[in-house]
C-alpha cells in the first residue's frame, strides 16, 4: 500500500499529470454536456458542441490556473482570463470545423469525433498554457 501512496504522490508531484487530471474534468464536461444536449433535450449536435465546449472552458480555465500551474495570484487573472478565452474562441472554432469535417463529412460518430480532437488540442493545449497563460513568473509568485 505504502508503494501506491508513494506512486500516487509521484504523480501528483508532475505538472503533466495535473494537466491531464485537470483537461480530463473539462473533457468529461465538454462530452457529458454534449451527450446530455443531444440525447435528452434533442439539441442539434453542432448547438450542443458549442455550448458543451463552453461550458467546459470555465471549468478548465479554473482547474489549470489553480491546480495543475499552482498559480494562486489573483492579479494577473484578468489578464490570464482574457488570453485565455480568447486563446479558446480559436479553440471553439478548430473543434466546430473538425466536429463538422469528421461527422457530416467523414461519417464518425459525434462522441468519437469529439474525443478525436479532445487528443489533439490536448497537446497544443498544454504549450500554449504553460508558456503563454500561465507563465513561470505567476506560477511561482507566493503571494
């Protein structure tokens, strides 16, 4: 037992873990939403993409910043905020085009699809937070 405990701190000690953690509340989010919006209130697919995605932003906007980059000064987060939705406006529109591209066009079915682009940003994702958002100065401020 004490390995697992040890082995679980481990991890929880790593920025990409965190990151993974964190991107995977936002991803059970964005899919859980989505599958809610189609499937119960029978919201067309492309409407339930966006507001899922939306949705999904707040909730990973909240857990990166303060868990996974440990980032805990409030005076910068106007500034992260506004890079950071505005980084997502880009990222709503790739996951609508390829929602579109992959479904209408290639024929996947929607959930695939969207955990296809999910891999994807994923990686994009975790640069551009931890250069451009969320960058060291502010990670390390103890204020």
């Amino acid at each position: 037992m004490s390995k697992l405990l040890d082995f679980s701190l481990y991890l929880v000690s790593h920025r990409l873990v965190r990151f993974l953690f964190s991107g995977g509340m936002a991803v059970l989010t964005n899919v859980g939403l989505l599958f809610l919006l189609v499937h119960v209130f029978g919201i067309y697919y492309l409407s339930s993409s966006i507001i899922a995605f939306t949705v999904a932003i707040f909730v990973s906007f909240t857990l990166q910043k303060f868990f996974t980059f440990n980032d805990r000064n409030r005076s910068k987060i106007r500034q992260q905020a506004t890079f950071y939705f505005g980084f997502q406006i880009f990222n709503l529109g790739v996951n609508t085009l390829f929602m579109y591209i992959e479904v209408d066009l290639l024929h996947i079915q929607y959930l695939v699809a969207q955990m296809l682009i999910v891999i994807v940003m994923t990686i994009y994702n975790f640069f551009v937070y931890k250069h451009l958002v969320f960058t060291p100065d502010a990670i390390y401020n103890k204020q």
